[in-house]
C-alpha cells in the first residue's frame, strides 16, 4: 500500500491499494485510521482518500 500525507488545516490522507505479488489495484478494500472510527473503500482503482478532523490538542 502507498500513501502521501498533506499538511493543512484539515489533513487529508491518500493513495493506492495493490496487490504485493501481482502489484493490480484492489478494489473494495476497506481502509480505517487507526484509533480512530474514521475509513474509507478503495474505488475500482484501489484509490481511496481520507479527510480527517482537525487535531485538537
């Protein structure tokens, strides 16, 4: 799996869901924030995106 992570008021975080063998997209998967009630499912490309709340210290 391979993500980028952007730095803005609200940070969103994205990328792309393969298979490790065969390296095809991966449709379907399901994709959560550790510790947190928060995911997304990848599209037919395996691609997903996840806006999250802003961090409150």
């Amino acid at each position: 799996m391979s993500f980028t992570l952007s730095s803005y008021a609200q940070q969103s975080i994205h990328g792309n869901v393969v298979d490790s063998q065969s390296g095809e997209p991966l449709p379907g998967v399901t994709v959560m924030v550790k510790g947190m009630s928060i995911g997304t499912s990848t599209d037919i490309d395996g691609r997903f995106s996840i806006t999250l709340p802003p961090h409150r210290g």
